[in-house]
C-alpha cells in the first residue's frame, strides 16, 4: 500500500511540474491565450491538492463519494419503531445531507413522513430537521409544538432538541411526540 502511495506521488509531483512549465511557456509565447492557460492551471492546482491530501494523515474515510459520505458516522438508515421496539419502516441516508421529519402535506415538501403513525396528531408538517456536517448528523427542531427528544445511546438519557442542533449517533432514538425513531 505504501509503495502505491510513494508512485501516486511521484506521479502527481511529475504532472505538477508538467502543469507548471508547460503554463509558464504558453504564457509567454501566446500572451493572448489566457482562456486555455486557465483550464491548465486549474489542473496544476488539483494536482498540488492531491498531493497535499496523499501527504497529510488522513483516514481513508475522508476520499470516499459522496454517495457514502452520509453514512461515515457509523449511520446509515432512520428506523420507524413500534411499541414493542420492532422496525416499522425505514429510511436511508446515503448519499443524503437533510432531511425533514413532519407530515406530508400539499404545501411542504417531507423526507420521513409519519402520517401513518399512531401519535401524528402531534406532528406538525415541518416537525424536524435532519442534517449532515462535518462527519457526523446533526437534528434540530423546527419550532414544533409539541418538541424534539433525542435518548442518546451513550448514557440512555432523554434529552430536549432546544435552540440549537444536537449531534446524533448510531444507536440514538428520536422522540417525535411519542413516534420513536432509531438512528442505525
């Protein structure tokens, strides 16, 4: 692996450098020609982040799609549970940045629509947002009526969703009203 690493490298050093002549002889021989000299120089500075990224002691983790990004923090599906804690329905984040929790109506647009749940008198249209940053989801209150609570898996407390998003992790369970949804 290390030996494939040292190769990207050089080769990406030698592609820079490349870049890098080869723009500062077509600047001078054709002055005028800024517009292909620009798409050349965007290469010239990929390559130096590539190499920036292959230096700095990254987790592998980091240069995955995009597609599996939303599932890096240990995350990946929203489970509907019942009363006796059994799967319900289910909703998948990959690939996915926000989602809104609510009720679906003719006005707004709904990701985990729970309509069909026992408690959805409770529920407003927009009741929650989920969001990911920075590695991990991120669920936040969207003025509901009746409050966002999250039992987080660490210590089994109950906590309130306030004024502010409140970090998730796989194995928390989200309390809309009494709709209990785990986080996997």
């Amino acid at each position: 692996m290390k030996s494939i690493k040292k190769k990207k490298i050089v080769l990406d050093i030698a592609v820079l450098i490349c870049s890098v002549l080869f723009n500062l002889c077509f600047f001078y021989l054709n002055r005028k020609g800024m517009w292909i000299q620009i798409p050349i120089g965007a290469v010239s500075i990929l390559a130096l982040a590539d190499i920036l990224v292959l230096l700095t002691p990254h987790d592998t983790k980091i240069r995955q799609s995009a597609a599996e990004y939303g599932t890096m923090c240990g995350a990946s599906q929203l489970v509907l549970l019942d009363e006796k804690e059994k799967p319900v329905k289910s909703w998948d984040l990959a690939g996915k940045t926000a989602l809104i929790i609510g009720k679906k109506n003719e006005e707004e647009e709904i990701d985990v629509d729970l309509e069909d749940c026992e408690y959805s008198t409770f529920i407003d249209p927009q009741h929650a947002v989920l969001n990911f940053c920075l590695d991990s989801w991120y669920l936040e209150d969207l003025g509901s009526q009746n409050g966002v609570k999250i039992k987080k898996v660490e210590d089994g407390g109950c906590y309130q969703v306030t004024n502010r998003p409140c970090r998730l992790s796989a194995g928390d369970i989200i309390y809309i009203a009494n709709t209990r949804l785990l986080l996997t």
